[in-house]
C-alpha cells in the first residue's frame, strides 16, 4: 500500500496511463470543464472598463477554483477509500498529460504526407496550428508539425509534470487551468491585449523553469539517439533560444532544430497575414519526413529524462 501511494509510483503510472489511453472519450475531460468555465466568465467580464483588472480576476479565480476542487475531490477520495484515491489522482494527472496525443497529431500528418496526399496532411496540420496551411508544401508542412511538436513538448508533457513532482495532482491540474487561461484569452489583439495580460504573464512564469529543464532533458537524450548532433544543439540552444517571441517556447525549439539540423521559424501565414519569426538553428539540409519521426523520438527522450531528473530529485530531499 505505501508503496503504490508513493508519488514517484503514481507519476510514473499516470504517464504510463497517458501512452496507453491517451484521452479517451468516453471519460470526463477535466480540460473542457476549464474551458467552460473560462468561457462562461469571459463572456461576462470581458467588456466596458478596468479589462486588465478583470482579466486578473479570472485568471486567480479559474486556477484557485480548480486548485480547490482537486483538492477537495482527492482529500474525499482518499478517506473513502486509498484505493479510490490513488486511482483517481493517476487519472487526473494524466489528463494533463498529453504525450501520446502529441504523437498521434503529428503522425497523424505524417501518415499521409508519406503517401504523397498533400490535401489530406494539411487539413490534419490544420488542428494542430494556427497558421493557413491550405497552400503550404511537403517541406513547410514538415516544419509546421516539427515546430508543434517541439514546443509542445513543455507545456503537454513536461511542465505538469513538474509541478505534479512538487504538488502532486492539484499543482498539476493548477497548471493546465493556467495552460489553459493562455490559450483561451492570452492573445495579443484588441479583444484580449489587456483582459489576458494576467493569464500570458503567470502561463510564461509558471514554465519558464520547466522549459529550460527539457532543453537540457532533450540534449541527455539525444547522447543515445543515433545521427544527433549534440554539439550543434547546444549551440543552437544558446545562440537562438531568446529569439523565440516567447520567452519559453524557443527553447525546445531551438535544441530540436539544432539536433536535426535544420532551421525552424520564418515566414507564416495567418488568416491570410504575413507573419516573420525569427529562425532557429542553421539550413544545413532541407528538410526530410523523417524529421517528424526524429521530433517525436526527442519529445519522448526529452520526457524520460526530464522525469528521470524529477523523480531523482524528489529522492534526494526525502
């Protein structure tokens, strides 16, 4: 019994938990309720005056309510019974997890871009970015989907796992409520420049620590994965990772790129807008479908050793 209540068991077993069901459909989807829940108060709050103010609210109100909740689900839980307990905080930090769901996205592009069917690759491309991707080619469609991948990497795998090490699922679904405020309302227009100031500023906080952590997590894995190059990475990392717009995504990025060796970032297109970004990493090749694969295979690397060092560390202050 205390051994399968011991929390290096239980994040091994909800990320276990994740690779085998992913999100199934069948069970609640703690996410969604977030999202109606954010929706429901923007919809209310998100008008006339004082939008930055009220946007603060939102953000300590969503993350305090659903901080509470998983508390409190837990605390009854486990006093009906610590079978119920572990079983239901396994599943809900798995729910913050979304290793196998990154994966199948991106194979999900992959797939037919192997079988040369360039329609069907950029409408399945189409759900997992926000650029146009009605006219890209083979090579920017590569780059679209190895991008996702590597930027995803921190908040869908390894950032709940790090506050799950420190907090144990409560601190985990926290930060999928703050995940998710940033994607909801943290946009730089006109509607949410000022109401999802506070929600981009704690989502960039809340995993500027863990996204330095899997750059270095990436780079570990990539001594064992064959054809990296582990020198350009580092490189890379450090010469290109703050050119990122934001201040954390750039930095999964930039070491992707620079084990591939490839360049990532430059021209985008958004609702028919020219977007630049800065690049990351150096044109040594164009690019090759097998660099999907090889993103996938540094997700998961980056992922094994980031836990390796978390669960390493949690031992250490016992």
């Amino acid at each position: 019994m205390s051994f399968l209540q011991d929390p290096v068991f239980i994040l091994v077993a909800a990320i276990l938990v994740d690779l085998w069901i992913g999100d199934p459909r069948l069970l609640p989807h703690p996410v969604i309720l977030m999202g109606k829940l954010i929706t429901y108060l923007e919809e209310s709050w998100n008008n006339g005056e004082n939008r930055k103010r009220k946007g603060t609210a939102l953000t300590i109100i969503v993350v305090l309510i659903v901080f509470v909740i998983t508390r409190g689900l837990l605390f009854l839980a486990y006093h009906l019974h610590w079978g119920v307990g572990l079983l239901i905080e396994i599943y809900l930090i798995s729910t913050t997890i979304a290793a196998k769901g990154l994966s199948s996205a991106a194979k999900s592009v992959l797939h037919p871009l192997e079988k040369g069917n360039l329609v069907e690759a950029r409408s399945k491309l189409s759900m997992i970015v926000g650029r146009d991707t009605e006219s890209l080619s083979e090579s920017e469609m590569i780059r679209g989907t190895v991008e996702t991948v590597a930027e995803n990497t921190v908040d869908g795998i390894t950032a709940p796992l790090f506050w799950a090490i420190i907090g144990g699922a409560p601190l985990a679904m926290a930060y999928k409520a703050i995940n998710t405020l940033d994607s909801m309302v943290g946009y730089k227009n006109d509607r949410y420049m000022e109401f999802g100031w506070a929600s981009a500023k704690l989502d960039d906080l809340v995993n500027w620590l863990p996204a330095r952590i899997t750059a270095f997590s990436i780079w570990l894995a990539a001594f064992v994965i064959k054809g990296s190059k582990t020198r350009n990475g580092w490189k890379i990392t450090s010469r290109d990772a703050r050119k990122h717009p934001s201040p954390n995504s750039g930095w999964s990025e930039a070491m992707v790129a620079g084990l591939i060796g490839i360049q990532l970032g430059g021209i985008n297109y958004y609702r028919g807008k020219k977007s630049v970004r800065a690049t990351m990493g150096d044109p040594l090749r164009g690019f090759l479908l097998s660099d999907i694969r090889k993103a996938i295979v540094y997700m998961h690397g980056g992922w094994i050793v980031f836990l390796v060092i978390g669960v390493c560390s949690l031992l250490l202050v016992r």
